[in-house]
C-alpha cells in the first residue's frame, strides 16, 4: 500500500493514544490512590474504571467506524447527536480539560527536577516557573513545524517512556509481599477513608485523569492514513495502559502499607522503588517521568489546538481558530492554548493549586464530552442508524453504549458537586466564543432549549463564584 505524506499511520495514532494516557498520572500513582483507598477498594475501583473505560473505548471505536464523515472525535459527536451548544460545549471543556492538565504536568516535571535542584521546589517556585514558560514556547516552536513531525517526536518519547515502567514491575513483581499486600484489605485501622463505597467513590477522578488521552486518535481521525485504524489505535492502546496501571497500583500496596504510600511526595512511583532498591531507583524513576512528562506536554499541546481547528472548521468556533500556517498546522489555535497555560502557570505562583487539584480540576472538564459520546453511541443504536442488516452489531453496541452513559454519568456523581460547580465557572465564558461563532455565520445563537442549558451553566458559575469568595469553594 502506497504512504501518504502528512498521514498518521496505525503506529503513531497507537502512540498519541498510549503517549496522552501515560503522562505524570501513572508515576504518581501509588500515593494518589493511597490518599483515597485501601486494597479492596482499588481492586473494586479499578474492575469499575476497566468495564467503564472499556465501553467507552469501544463506542469511540464503533463512532469512528460507523460515522467516518465525523472528524474531531468528542466534539463532533456531541454536535451531531445533541446541537451545536453541547458539540462546543464538548470542544470547549475538552480543551480546557487539555491544557489544565499541561499546568499541572509543568508543575509535576519541575517538582521533579527539584529532587535534583531544589531550587524548583515544589514546581511553583519563580525558578520553576521561569523553566516551564521556556519549555512551554520551546515546545510551541517545535509543534509549529508541523504536526507528522511533532507525532514522531512522540512516538519516540513513548517508547522510551514505557521501558522504567516495565522494569519497575519486573522488580516489584519480586518485591511483594502478601502479608503486607493484606494487612487492612477494606482499611478498616483507618477510619479517615471512610465505607468502601466512599473510597470507591473518591478514587475515580485519579483513575479518570490517567486514562484521559483515550480519545487521542478519534480526535485525529482526519489525519489517519487509514480510517479503520482509528478505532484500532484507541483499542490498543486502551489495553496496554490499563495493565500498566492496574500493576503498578496493585504491586505497590504489595511493597508499603497504605499508610505509608498515602504520605509519600510525588513521583511517589520513585519513592516505591527507592523502597526496594535504594537511591538508583528514585533516580530511574524521575528520568523516566521526565521523558514521559515531554511527550505527555507535546501529545497534548498537539491536542488541544486540533480540537479547536475541527471546531472552527464547521463554524462551531469563531473562524480565526482554523488558520493554518505552511506546514499545516492550526496557529492560532495553538498559540491561544499556550497563551492560557502561560497565564496559569503565572497564577500558580500565587495560588495554592497543587498537582492534584490541576488534575482534579482537568478530570471535571472532561466529564461533559466523554458523556455525550457515550450518549451518542447509544442513540445510534436506538435509532437504528448506520445498523442497516447489522441486528447482531447493532444489540451489541445497545449494552455497550449503555454501560458507558451509566459509568459517565457515575463519573459525574463521583467527581461531586464542587468540581461540577469548578466546571460550571469555565464553561460559562465559553459563550463568547460561540456567540461569535453562530454570528459570523449570520445564525441565532441559542436554540430555546440551548438557553435553558447555557441558564443552569451560569447559575453554576455564579454559585462557583461566590463559593472562591466566600471559601466554601477551593481550587
């Protein structure tokens, strides 16, 4: 078969998916589900996030395969099944969601560096932000050569990234013990995690965050050589981050008690390694998070302007955003996403945010666009449409696209009424943009059930507001 120059072949949508997944999230692990659950509660989180994750890698398989005139992924399905308001509403949190979690992955790499130069601290020093707004305009002069060449860049990082990964379960895999591994199954000597159903509930948002990315090829699909390849890439690489996951947290609990992970600083991957091996493993760790942390930045700077550029293509963004420049890539949109993770790195300096409300904060955005794909999928096998002499398919895909609504909707539940009013607060600005948008094209802004919505959004953003004020509300 003949290559097409510019196209992103099977290999490369594999690694945007498995290279946006394994950002920061995996290496700190240990301690992010330690803080929330004990063993029995991990198992049972982690056996909820698979069949739910699973569901909602197969409707984004079965929409790329069954509605191929669709690019630009979640933003593109939400449109097509719910209006224009929900698909902006979907490419609008879906971006805000991406370059939130880029703040947060600058935070995580220069907490990093600072186990070797303390100077960047925390991530949140001057020092540290003064390194991260030069890596984030380094990064953005790289992307602006061009979209094949910053995905092989990725590819690469993906590689190199998985190799401390695997050698870090390989030594764990001989460092566990069971006894420990069983000690307070249900974490009945700690009282402060709450009933298993309340560890359950607050270990999600961190197994949402490690899993975003899942939708990296789909949001790609006009850029795939080939269109099968698309729900391929996202399938694949589903399966391979869930098993690096499921063993790194599970071995963990196997090496320290869950009082001891719930107190380690992040990378708390490294310090589990240090655990068992001594210094030389802290420092493998921090390297291999470091490489990952690049790639994760570039998978999702390359993200969050495509996501813009498909928005502004069919005039659901304001037109401005789908300038290209000579190689192809979405200038404007990237250079307005990088704008807002400058800005935000400078509030981190005068902020309390700490990486784990970043990513707490990036989670809830995206809980809004991974729910109405996972309602459009079910619509379509309602309606019947695309299932044509397809009954068997077609019954199928009504149990998964049900169980994936079912589990984006627990997700909702889960995250709680403070990250949904958090999201309310950024959603609400949002209305510019698209009012500019529906204007450019001569339309009404809002349909009478859209202005509805957009009512139960600012009612959200003021209760939001008022909450910052007050201090019943923190970031």
């Amino acid at each position: 078969m003949s290559y097409t120059p510019g196209k992103l072949r099977l290999g490369a949508l594999v690694a945007l998916v498995v290279g946006s997944m394994i950002g920061g999230g995996i290496f700190s692990l240990p301690q992010n589900m330690a803080a929330s659950a004990d063993v029995g509660a991990v198992l049972i989180g982690w056996a909820i996030t698979a069949v739910g994750m699973l569901t909602l890698a197969f409707v984004f398989q079965t929409l790329a395969n069954r509605k191929p005139d669709l690019d630009g992924g979640v933003y593109a399905y939400a449109k097509a099944g719910f209006g224009d308001y929900m698909g902006f509403s979907s490419a609008w949190g879906y971006w805000i969601s991406a370059w939130l979690g880029n703040v947060g992955y600058f935070v995580l790499l220069f907490s990093t560096l600072g186990y070797f130069f303390p100077i960047f601290g925390e991530g949140n020093t001057p020092a540290a932000i003064i390194g991260a707004s030069v890596l984030l305009w380094a990064v953005h002069f790289l992307v602006l050569r061009g979209i094949k060449e910053a995905a092989f860049i990725n590819l690469v990082t993906t590689v190199a990234k998985v190799v401390p990964l695997i050698l870090f379960i390989l030594i764990a895999v001989f460092a566990f013990k069971l006894d420990i591994f069983t000690s307070d199954i249900w974490g009945l000597k700690n009282p402060d995690l709450g009933s298993v159903m309340d560890q359950v509930r607050n270990m999600m948002l961190v197994t949402v965050w490690v899993f975003i990315g899942i939708e990296g090829a789909s949001i790609f699909s006009s850029r795939a050589e080939k269109r099968s390849d698309v729900g391929k890439a996202t399938v694949i690489g589903f399966i391979t981050v869930l098993l690096l996951l499921v063993l790194v947290n599970v071995l963990s609990l196997g090496i320290m008690t869950q009082p001891e992970l719930a107190k380690l600083q992040n990378p708390s991957m490294a310090a589990v390694l240090e655990h068992v091996v001594g210094h030389w493993g802290a420092v493998l760790i921090s390297v291999g998070l470091i490489i990952s942390l690049l790639g994760a930045l570039l998978s999702w700077v390359l993200l969050c302007a495509e996501i813009m550029f498909s928005a502004a293509k069919d005039h659901t963004m304001p037109a401005f955003l789908k300038k290209e420049n000579a190689n192809h890539v979405p200038v404007n949109a990237l250079w307005l996403t990088n704008a807002m993770v400058q800005v935000f790195l400078v509030i981190t300096l005068f902020s309390a945010s700490t990486y784990l409300s970043l990513i707490y904060l990036a989670t809830s955005m995206i809980l809004v666009p991974y729910l109405w794909s996972a309602a459009y999928g079910l619509l379509l096998a309602v309606r019947g449409e695309t299932y044509e002499n397809a009954l068997a398919e077609r019954k199928k895909d009504l149990i998964i696209g049900g169980i994936a609504l079912i589990y984006a909707v627990w997700l909702l539940y889960a995250g709680g009424l403070k990250y949904l009013l958090l999201s309310a607060l950024l959603y609400a600005p949002g209305a510019i943009f698209f009012a500019k948008a529906k204007r450019e094209t001569g339309q009404q802004v809002f349909t009478s059930i859209e202005k509805v919505i957009f009512a139960a959004v600012i009612i959200g953003a003021l209760v939001a507001a008022y909450g910052l004020y007050d201090g019943f509300l923190t970031l």
